[in-house]
C-alpha cells in the first residue's frame, strides 16, 4: 500500500513540474523564510548539503546563493521534479540532483553539515521516523531544517468540510509542540501563517491541482463530485482564502 501511495505522489508531482512555478507563489514565500534562517547558521565554506523533496528548486533558488561553496544534493521521489531542479542549476558547480524517497535516504550516515526541506515533509507517511532518519544524515556540528504545515492549515476548507458532514480529506498535521517533540531536543520551531487568496474554492481546488497536491490523505477515498460541490457552495463561490501554517523546524547536531 505505500509503494503505491509513494508512485501516486510522485506521477502527481512529476505532472505538476512543468506548472509549479506558476502557482506556487507560497511556497516561494515559505522557501524564502526558511533561507533567510540558514542563512546565519553558522556552516563550514564549504557544507556538504542535502535537500529533501526539491521540486522545481524554490529553496535551492533562494539558499544555494548563501552558500556558494556548497556541495548540494538536491533529491526528489519525482523524476520530473529532479529534471527540472536539475536543468536550472546545471551551471553550478558542485551541484548534483537525483531521485530519492527522503524516508528512505540510501546514503552515508552523518555525511552532511545541513539536511534541508521546505513544504515536502508534509507527503511523508511516517514523519516522526523520516525525520529521525534524516537527523541521521546530519554531522556533529551540523543541521536539521525541515519546514513542514501545521495543524492550521486550511482550516477553512476544513470548516467548510465539517458544516457539510463531510470528513476532510486533507491530512492532520502537527501542531508546533508536537513537531518540537518530534524533531527532538534543543529543537527550535517557529510558526508562520500564510494566505493564499482565490476567486472560489473551485479555483483554489484546481490550483492545488496544478501543484500536484491535490491528492488527499493515505487511504482515504476521493470524494464523491456532488459532495465536494456542496463543500465548495459552503466554502465559497466568490473568494475564497485558505490558510497555509507552516512550521519551520531547525535542530543543531552538538559538535
Ligand atoms: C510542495 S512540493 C515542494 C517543492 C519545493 N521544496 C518547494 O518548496 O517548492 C513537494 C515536493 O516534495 C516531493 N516529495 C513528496 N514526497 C517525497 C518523498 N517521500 N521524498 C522526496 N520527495 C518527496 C514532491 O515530489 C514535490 O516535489
């Protein structure tokens, strides 16, 4: 069963690479966030990098220029996605992209001053164990970064599911107490809270669609058509905003 749920988010990644770009002005922002905190970490000249669900290269985008001696490896379970990272930074030295389940990583322990991820952790089927298994990757010295959603986020469609009698399809994600507790001691996590606006909840439906997150949680079935109309009257035929919390987690490896 997750060998099939892994394939199925990978072929709806792998459709949504050549469209991300376009619709993904969040995960721009959150990709942005989440540099701007690495970028006083203090790393070597020259760290050793991993990131972890890469997409079309939002966070390598924003970071990789911080740290212009990085060696980087960017991974993805989408080929799609790894091809399209790969052609925008064919020019950089040092960089390398390959396909990769981050659940999984088959790589040497602790070889690593900094393993990153931004909005990718939330597809995991296990977090907990998938971040333990990064924390692995990390050196003495080094860091864990991993920005994931929150427990709030899309509480509107949420809502919305609810006053329908409609069971969202749309995970529970972990509140900030809990993914500390999960990333583990000295871990420090801060929350930001982001607004995507559409012009109906159809519109914001579609868009997550054109991002390759329009699948909803493991073992769940899609809802029936004329149920997700009735959910989509109750959210909103004209406007309709969704909220995004995101939980940026950073943990240090002592030395
Ligand atoms: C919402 S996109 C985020 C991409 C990019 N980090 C960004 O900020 O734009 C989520 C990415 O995570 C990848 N992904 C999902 N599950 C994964 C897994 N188990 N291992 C590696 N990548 C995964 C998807 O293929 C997709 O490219």
């Amino acid at each position: 069963m997750t060998e099939a749920w892994k394939s199925r988010i990978a072929a709806a990644f792998g459709t949504a690479a050549e469209d991300y770009d376009r619709v993904g002005r969040i995960q721009w922002a959150v990709a942005h966030e989440m540099s701007r905190r690495l970028a006083l970490a203090p790393l070597p000249d020259r760290p050793r990098v991993l990131e972890v669900g890469c997409g079309t290269g939002f966070l390598t985008a924003s970071l990789l220029p911080c740290l212009p001696g990085a060696h980087w490896l960017a991974t993805d379970i989408a080929p799609e996605m790894v091809w399209a990272c790969e052609r925008r930074f064919a020019s950089q030295p040092r960089f390398e992209a390959r396909v990769m389940d981050g659940e999984h990583p088959d790589l040497t322990p602790a070889s690593f001053d900094l393993v990153c991820s931004s909005m990718a952790a939330q597809w995991f089927t296990d977090l907990p164990a998938a971040l333990a298994g990064l924390w692995d990757m990390v050196r003495p010295g080094g860091f864990l970064a991993i920005s994931t959603l929150g427990a709030e986020t899309f509480a509107e469609w949420r809502a919305a599911c609810t006053a329908c009698g409609v069971t969202p399809a749309t995970p529970q994600y972990p509140d900030a107490a809990t993914y500390a507790d999960w990333l583990g001691d000295g871990a420090e996590v801060i929350e930001a809270w982001h607004q995507a606006e559409s012009s109906s909840a159809l519109t914001f439906l579609q868009d997550l669609k054109v991002l390759g997150a329009h699948i909803g949680q493991k073992d769940t079935r899609p809802t029936p058509p004329g149920t997700l109309r009735r959910v989509m009257r109750q959210a909103g035929m004209r406007g309709f905003a969704a909220t995004y919390h995101v939980l940026h987690g950073i943990r240090r490896k002592p030395a």
